[in-house]
C-alpha cells in the first residue's frame, strides 16, 4: 500500500511528529488532494499549545492547503484529476442547523474544521470534502498562495465586517494584515499598522506593503480611525483600539483565541462603537476573497520550511521571528 508522511499532534504542548501512514482513500463525496504547500496559521500554534479545546487527537494541523486533486470519491462533481484546489479551515458544516440555513454557515452548530476536527495539510496527503474545496486556477505559485486559505479569507471577513470608513487600523501585522493591506491601499482606504512595541522590523515591513503610518500598539494613531481589526491575540488591544476608532467606529477581533480583555471605562465604548468578533468563515467569503486578491494583485511574504521542520516553523511564529507567513513544503 504507498505510503504518506504526516506531521501528527499527539497531544497538546507537544512536538509534531513525523509519521508514516497509508495513503487515505476518499469517501464518497470528498477529494483526496496531494499536498504542494501548507501555510501555517496562528490557530495551528493555538492547537498545538492546547489553547484550543477538543481537537481530534492525534491531530495532522494545517488548513491553509493548496495541492492537486489525487483521487475523486464517488458523487463527487466539477472537479477534474490533477486540478489545483485550495482547502480551507472551514471543511463541513451540518448544512441543516439555524446557523447554515440563514446564510451563516461559518457558525454551524456542528462544524468540521481542517487540521482540528479533521486531518488537515501538514502531510504530502490529505481528504477533504469536496463542497468546502476551491478551485484555485493556475496563477500564482503553490507555496505564495497558502495564506490566501486562512489569512485571506478569514481576514477578508473580518475587514468586511470593519465596514466602509477610510482610515483603517490594523493590530499586529503578520499574514492576514499584510494581504489585506494590500487589499486596503488597492481600494483607496489608508492603513495604520500596529505592532509589538519596538519592532521598527514589523513597522517597515507594514509600510512595505502600504501602511501610511506604523507605530507601537500602546501609542495612537496620528489620525482618529473608522475601524481597527485586531489579528494579535492580545486582549488588552481592545481597549487600545476603541480609543483610537471615532464616534460609531468598530473594533473587529479576527483571531480564535485572546488573552483576556482587560476593564475598561464605558466611555471607550460609548457613542456607538462597536466590537466584536469574527469566527470561520463562509463559503462565499472564498468566492468573494478568491475573485478579489488577484485584481488587487495581493502578493504574500512568505517563509519556507520542508514539512519535517514544522515544529521550528511553528516556533518561529510563537516568538514573532516571521515576517509574512511560513509555509510547509512537503
Ligand atoms: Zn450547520
Ligand atoms: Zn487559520
């Protein structure tokens, strides 16, 4: 029987480790892709940190997959062998809930999450259903287009979600920021990046891809913003950036997991600002994000690791030494 390699959580706060297995053969109804690239997400740290709870153990992380199609399960139509498709975090939903029958599948009662719930793309094979995969065409390499599946998408939504104003506030400018920098700048809006206090390295790196202003999170904007969305995990930005958003602004909080939200004075919420958070994804968020990334001709940073290093890869995002995206090539 051929084999496939994976990297495998066996339990949280535990190095990945390398394992060989059967090549999966796929159900009815899903794909079995061969795995060109795999981004890594900063949900994959929390999965692997046991911030998350619940995951399928022994887990294979990763869903910000792009590979080409292996093996077709039966019922399934509109995909072809060999064709390149892009898996997200998103793999099921129940499709019968409150949630999916109202347009909001991204909060399903009963999801099924790549590299969570389900084996995902830290592997040179992977299964995915077939309904939850996008074609992704032929443009842009394997490796440069893995943060589209997560950071894109999820940071599409969220920027949706920030609404129309001009002046936008980015916290903490790793994949999903620097994408919809560009994203931002592309339609005219003005970026305010914020990072780590003192990393002038992130600073650069935001202006590099169209930030008008980069500074430290606990410093203001030189400009009163419309709307801040917050990618670092750190509850304390919340407050930060309800300061720094106008009367009626909104604070977007983009990531699965923070660290609690300090107190604050109701005067930081009050005259209509908003906050709230944004979870998954929906299917027309891809379609939405996959047709608009392309003409903004968004480009990713991004940082490559052969698929044995994924414990380093991982570590290198958990201390901030990235610029961009790491990406695990099989
Ligand atoms: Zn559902
Ligand atoms: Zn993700």
């Amino acid at each position: 029987m051929a084999a496939m390699r994976a990297m495998v959580l066996d339990r949280p706060k535990t190095p990945l480790v390398m394992r060989e297995r059967p090549v999966p053969v796929p159900r009815a109804g899903e794909i079995m892709i061969e795995v060109k690239a795999c981004g890594v997400c900063r949900t994959d740290l929390h999965v692997v940190d046991g911030e998350l709870e619940h995951p399928k153990l022994p887990i294979v992380p990763g869903h910000e997959i792009v590979g080409r199609i292996a093996a077709i399960g039966e019922g399934v139509s509109g995909f072809a062998a060999g064709e390149r498709i892009g898996v997200p975090w998103l793999g099921a939903t129940c499709g019968v809930c409150r949630y999916c029958r109202s347009g909001q599948e991204n909060l399903c009662d009963a999801p099924v999450f790549t590299g969570y719930t389900r084996d995902g793309g830290y592997a040179t094979h992977a299964v995915a259903d077939a309904r939850f995969c996008f074609p992704l065409g032929e443009a842009g390499e394997d490796a440069a287009i893995t943060p589209w599946m997560c950071a894109g998408l999820i940071g599409w939504r969220s920027y949706r979600m920030a609404g129309e104003g001009t002046n936008l506030g980015l916290y903490g400018f790793g994949a999903a920021a620097h994408i919809l920098s560009q994203v931002a700048t592309w339609q005219g809006r003005r970026v305010f990046a914020f990072t780590r206090n003192g990393d002038t390295a992130a600073q650069d790196f935001a202006r590099s891809f169209g930030a008008v202003w980069a500074g430290n999170s606990d410093e203001g904007p030189p400009e009163e913003l419309d709307a801040a969305i917050i990618f670092a995990p750190v509850g304390a930005l919340v407050p930060a950036a309800l300061k720094a958003v106008r009367k009626g602004g909104r604070v977007v909080c983009g990531g699965i997991h923070m660290s609690d939200i300090p107190s604050f004075p109701y005067a930081l919420l009050w005259e209509e600002r908003h906050v709230m958070s944004v979870a998954n994804l929906t299917r027309q968020d891809a379609h939405e994000f996959l047709m608009i990334a392309p003409k903004a001709g968004v480009h990713c940073e991004i940082t490559r690791y052969p698929l044995e290093r994924a414990n380093e890869a991982l570590s290198d995002l958990r201390g901030g030494r990235l610029q961009g995206a790491a990406v695990l090539i099989p």
